[in-house]
C-alpha cells in the first residue's frame, strides 16, 4: 500500500487554532455564582455562630464586675473550672436528665409501629394528639406537671393514694426532683420522636414485610428483624437530637423546680450554672468558661454517637 503525502502549496500559512468556545469560558467565569447563593448563608453562620464562639472564648479570659468595667485576668477563670464542684455535679444531673428521655425512644418505636399499622384508623389524629405537647410552650407545660406533682393535691399522689401508697413531695425532695423533670422531658419528646420514626417506616419498601411472611415469621420477628434494623438510621437521627437538647434543659428545670426551691441546688443542669453564674453572681467570666464547656460536652457527645454509630446502623 503506498502512502501519499499532500503538500501545502507555497505562500500558505497555517490556519490558526479555533478560538475556545464560548461556553467553556462561561463556565470558567461563573464559579463566583455559587458564592452569591451560599454568601448570605456563611454570612449568618459568622455573624450568629462563629463571631458569639470567639467572643465567649475572650469574654472566659476576663472579669466582670456588678456595675460593668472589663479586667483581663488571662487562665484564672479556667483554673477555677478544675476547683468547683458544681460543675461536675452539674454535668452528671443532666446526663441523668438525658438518659430518662432517651427512655422514650424504644416507647416511641413501638408505638410508631402501632400507629403504622395499615388497617389502623385515625392514625393522623393520634400522631397529632402526640405531637402537640412537642408544639406547646415548655413553661406552659411546666405549670401544669408542677401541678400534678403536688405533693398535697397532685393527681399522681391521689391516684397512688388509690392503691395504698404515700407518694413523696416529688419537686422539693433530692433524686425525685431531677427524676420528675426528666419524666416531663420525656412525655414532650415523644411526639418529635413519633413523627420522624414514622417517616422512617414509610421508606420500608413492604416487599420485605411480604417476603418475611412467606417464610413463615411472625409479627413480632418482622419486628425485631426486619423493621428495627431498617429504621436505625431514623433511630440514629433521633438520639442525636434528643443528646443535644437534653444538654440544652434549663426553662423546663426553671420553670418546674424554680430557684427559690431548697432543691435546686441538686439538681442543676449545666446550662442553669451557666445562668446562675452569669446573671445571679454577675460572674461573666466564669460564666463564659462554662459556655465554653458545655459547647466542648456537645461536640464531643455527638462526635461519639456518630463515631459508634457504624456499628449498629444499617444504611440501605
């Protein structure tokens, strides 16, 4: 096979490479339109989130006095931290808090498997009726368990009393104050935790449910085999949340324990010593370093569920 070779006739130049399409240098010049999207948003994390961090961070290095008036004083509000008692004590009455309303997630499991159930009727008004203590205000549903933990009138005595037994002062007496509000922590919680339980159980695909029938399981194995460990990553999501708020407990524990209540003493959370410490003591600096700890528990504290969390939860 022979090759010809074509050449150029003299006097002719090379033509020119085609310039770059006009679409390529659109694209080029457009990576400053996502920075105008995502701007107003970073703008708010900065403003509301990063900026407060960093000035509660400086604010742990001062001292405060009653009437105003700023005095550096460097490592001595955090050499304080290590001394007072209260902090530990405090730290260990929320994470009792925590692990009462943590109490409510297996309830609300079961009972969004109740409320799924495909021939259950009304399962909207019952979700509803759940929901609505999540909706309602805390101190408004503080007054009223503070009334029916009463120790002289409160429906819980009277209804112990029906069977024979002396019900204490529930919000004056140490371990059953802390165990009271928690209990109330738990019964708001629910509600949050039924309607994100019950989103999770519509992504079951049903075909599973079906195919575990045909091989003979029971209700209470398609449970425990096939809804639980499909529902892990909905169960996650709600542990996370409740942790978080359960760090958070203070106008729940105000509002039903109170501060002139001998008892609040043993029952403080840790953002309650932050407010004592802040706007009773007029202590800001202190006050800040317990900021401080409290943001450092809660970074922690998720840090490990979501470390753990690879373990158990079944991502399909």
């Amino acid at each position: 096979m022979t090759v010809t070779t074509l050449k150029r006739p003299a006097g002719t130049s090379v033509p020119a490479a085609p310039a770059a399409p006009a679409r390529r240098r659109r694209r080029l010049s457009s990576g400053w339109w996502p920075l105008l999207f995502v701007g107003p948003f970073l703008v708010g994390i900065a403003v509301f989130y990063l900026f407060p961090i960093l000035q509660t961070a400086y604010y742990s290095l001062t001292s405060w006095g009653p009437f105003g008036g700023v005095t550096f004083v460097g490592l001595e509000n955090w050499a304080t931290l290590f001394t007072d008692d209260e902090v530990p004590k405090a730290l260990l009455n929320t994470v009792v808090y925590i692990l009462i309303v943590l109490l409510g997630v297996p309830i609300a499991v079961w009972l969004s498997a109740l409320l799924n159930r495909p021939r259950l009727r009304g399962s909207m008004t019952y979700r509803t009726m759940f929901f609505l203590p999540y909706l309602a205000m805390p101190v408004a549903i503080a007054l009223v368990w503070r009334l029916m933990f009463n120790g002289d009138f409160g429906v819980i005595n009277a209804f112990l009393r029906l069977f024979g037994i002396q019900g204490p002062y529930w919000l004056s007496t140490p371990g059953y104050a802390l165990v009271a509000v928690g209990v109330v922590g738990l019964w708001m919680s629910v509600g949050f935790n039924i309607i994100i339980l019950s989103a999770g159980l519509r992504g079951i695909p049903p075909e599973l449910y079906e195919a575990a029938a045909l091989d003979g399981a029971s209700r209470r194995t398609q449970f425990w085999h096939v809804t639980v460990p499909l529902l892990t990553p909905s169960i996650f999501f709600v542990l996370v949340i409740n942790v978080i708020a359960g760090f958070q407990l203070f106008d729940l524990l105000y509002a039903i324990i109170g501060r002139s209540n001998p008892v609040i003493d043993d029952t403080k959370s840790l953002v309650y010593l932050f407010y004592d410490e802040s706007f009773i003591q007029n202590d800001r600096g202190y006050g800040a370093v317990i900021a401080l700890v409290i943001l450092a528990v809660v970074a922690i504290a998720t840090a490990i569920q979501f470390r753990l969390q690879r373990r158990w939860v079944n991502y399909v």
